[in-house]
C-alpha cells in the first residue's frame, strides 16, 4: 500500500474532563474495519489531556481512550479540524459533551446522542415484543400486541432515517456529511451507491465505512467474467482520481484482492490493474522494491494468457516413470489438459479428447495430460493406468517445485491450454463443454 501525503501543520486536541482519575489516554484512529494506535500516552496536567504534535492528523475518524476506566470516544479530524477542546463528564462523555474549535464534532456529537436513545428505545420495544410472545410457564402468545411492538419499531427506525439524511442534507460538503452518507451507501443498489461516496474525501479511507463499499463492488463483480471486471474496476478508479490518496488507496486494495483471490480469469484482471495503474506510474509514487514485487507477480500470471509464451515445466510420467520436458516434447500443437481424481467435469472432457484422439494425431495436435492432485508416484501412477489413456499422462512428484499451478494457473480444473509451434498460448479451454467444442473441431 502506498503512504499518505500529508501536509505540514501541527494539531492539537484538548480533553478536560470532571470525575476523572488520572490514567493512560490513548489515541487511535479507525482504517477499514480495524483500530490503529497513533499516540500511546497523552501528556497530562490534573483533569486535562491533550494530544499535540507535528503535521496534521491525518483525516478520519479517531478514538480517545481512557484506559483504567475502559471508557472511549469517537471523534472526527479533518483539515479544518486539527484544533479542538472536548468537555465532559468522565462518568458519562457522550451526555455530557461540548466541543469548542469544531462544529462538526458538535453536531456529530447531538447526532450519536439522538442515535443513541432511539437505539435505547428499540431495544426496549423488541424486548417487549419478544415477551408478548414469550410461550414458557404456559403464556398465551399475544401477537396483537407483538405486532403494535413491531410497528413502533418500525417507526422509530424510519425517524432514524430521517435524521441521518437531515443530518447529511445539513453538512454537505464536510467531513460528518460525507461519513454519514458513505456509511448509508452501500445499502443501495450499486449503480446508485457511488453517488453517496464523496472520493475527493480521502477520511472516509480511515473510517469503517468506506471499505464495506469496495465489498459491494466486489462482491457484486466477481462472478462477471474478466473484462467485465475489468472494466467495473476502471470506473470505479477512474472516479477516485479526482484525490490522490484516495486513488493510491482503492487502486492498491484491488490489486492485493486479486492478487490473493483464485479464480479463472482473475490473473488476467491483476495483469491489468499491474499494468495500467503501478508499473506504469512515476518512480515517485511507488517504491522500487513494490513496483518489482508487483512485476514479478504480473510475470506469473500473465504467463498463462493468450498471447504468452507458455511457460516450460518439465513433469514425472505417471506410467512410462521418467520425466519429460512438456513443451519440448512435440513439434506441433500441444493440447495441455489439467485434471483431478474424482472430477466429473474432468472424466466428461477426458472421454471427449479420446473420442476425437485419433483425429488430433492425424492433424499432428499432441495431447498431454496433468493430474493436479498431490498424490504419491504410486497413486498417480495407478490412476492413469486405471483411465488407460492413450495420451502421455504427467504428474509433479516434486512437490509443487514446478510451480506450474502458478504459471498456468490452475485454480480449478478441468482446464486446457491450446500451444502452438511456437510454444505460444493461442487458446485457453475451460470447463468440459469448451474442450469437447474446441478438440472436436481441431480433430477434423
């Protein structure tokens, strides 16, 4: 992940608290779902705390924590929010609470207060509901009234709502408007979700709401087919681009969920975002020991898309038990097919492929076979005795040192690599129906 700018200018932030016992404070700030600690003892003169150093605190939401106590609050930090005086009573901060140096946080402050008794009121009302029908010591059920309960509810949570969008409809353009309505975002549809997240708002990156948002663009991509997501992922980046933080931020979080989620075409959707938005950057927007990571990582994968030069492996024979060098074994057309003990999907393109075998040989196609399971030599040697295959059959006994799971990504199987004379990659065959089309139509 690359670093966050941030401009140079000092901050402070003063609690004075009644009832309190002098005690560790810490502050910490919100990043996706998770707490960071940025100081771990404020400096201390009787009842008063504060937190001060040099360069401004990054934008997002932060945690003051009493420790002894277990007591903590949330506050919220902007740019124009980097001087601030928090008064309370210790015993009950959020009651109490009056900020001076922030509107935004004395609004979010009137606004966790107003949240905080409709929640108390709800929990009160479901909990009579729940007695209402409560059957235990013989209780007749009284739905009439657990349905009145329910309502109330209902109200209540449609008030809630109401004063959230009132909230955000009052603060547009801060930072308090631009949490709320991320935090609500991703209860819309998606194509309407993006018009709630303000990106040149780079403190939703430490608030835990911004990343339930690339959630639901992923969730909602994943099961597209590669350009499909490609594309879904331009959009999406091409709209962070108006702040710096917030592109360097989105753009990193895809590519490390793509480099780290297995599924086919996906190393075509991490080739993509390598090439387009980090190798190809200024050398000073990333460092030279990342930009080479993230290389070496796009070789791999794109190692097994068409075009590539196919990557040479040199597997164990199952039956004959010598070990071949797979690309270098025919001089014309390789059909590599990866397969499992136990799939069906595979049984099913393995019985085409021998259907139509003696018409790829006539048009010098070659079929080699890889198991994919991590059996013994034994074991995998009685498996292809088992299928009699009229094709070479191969298996790694090295115990995964020919990385050609990597180099072809194989990430489910069966799969099937279509190589030229050239031992280049011109087709990639997945699922039974794709082989059975492709091998009958090269066998005639």
């Amino acid at each position: 992940m690359l670093p966050f700018t941030a401009i140079s200018q000092d901050f402070k932030l003063t609690m004075k608290f009644s009832h309190y016992k002098p005690q560790k404070v810490r502050l910490t700030h919100f990043f996706e779902d998770k707490q960071y600690l940025d100081i771990d003892s404020a400096n201390q003169d009787g009842n008063t705390v504060w937190f001060e150093g040099q360069g401004e605190l990054y934008p997002g939401i932060y945690s003051i924590i009493l420790n002894d106590s277990g007591t903590s609050f949330e506050i919220l930090v902007d740019h124009d929010n980097q001087f601030m005086t928090f008064k309370c009573d210790a015993n009950d901060v959020q009651k109490t609470m009056k900020v001076t140096g922030s509107e935004i946080n004395s609004r979010f402050f009137d606004f966790q207060r107003t949240m905080t008794d409709f929640n108390r009121r709800r929990a009160e009302l479901d909990t009579l509901r729940k007695n209402s029908l409560d059957t235990t010591g013989g209780r007749k059920p009284d739905s009439a009234k657990a349905k009145d309960y329910q309502a109330q509810i209902d109200r209540i949570k449609e008030y809630m709502d109401d004063v959230t969008e009132k909230t955000i409809q009052a603060n547009k353009g801060n930072f308090l408007g631009d949490m709320l309505d991320c935090m609500n975002a991703t209860e819309l549809p998606l194509e309407k979700m993006y018009d709630h997240v303000n990106f040149a708002q780079n403190g939703l990156i430490r608030t835990p709401f911004f990343v339930k948002v690339l959630f639901k663009h992923i969730a909602r991509a994943v099961e597209d087919n590669s350009y499909e997501i490609i594309r879904k992922n331009d959009e999406l980046i091409e709209k962070t681009k108006v702040n710096l933080d917030m592109y360097h931020y989105v753009s990193g979080y895809l590519l490390n969920f793509y480099r780290t989620f297995f599924k086919g075409g996906i190393n075509e959707v991490f080739v993509h975002l390598a090439d387009k938005y980090f190798l190809s950057a200024p050398e000073d927007e990333i460092s030279p020991e990342s930009r080479q990571m993230i290389k070496e990582q796009r070789d791999i994968f794109a190692s097994s898309m068409v075009g590539s030069k196919a990557h040479p492996i040199r597997m164990r024979r199952t039956i004959e038990g010598d070990s071949i060098d797979v690309l270098d074994s025919h001089n014309g057309t390789i059909f590599l097919l990866f397969w499992s003990n136990g799939c069906g999907h595979c049984d099913a393109a393995e019985k085409s492929l021998m259907e139509v075998y003696d018409g790829l040989l006539k048009n010098n196609v070659k079929v080699i076979s890889v198991n994919n399971d991590k059996h013994s030599y034994e074991t995998l040697r009685a498996n292809a005795v088992k299928k009699e295959f009229p094709w070479t059959d191969v298996c790694d006994t090295e115990d995964g040192n020919t990385r050609y799971r990597e180099y072809y990504y194989v990430v489910s199987t069966p799969i099937m690599y279509i190589i030229d004379t050239n031992k280049r990659i011109v087709q990639k065959c997945v699922g039974e129906d794709q082989i059975d089309e492709i091998a009958r139509r090269m066998s005639e």
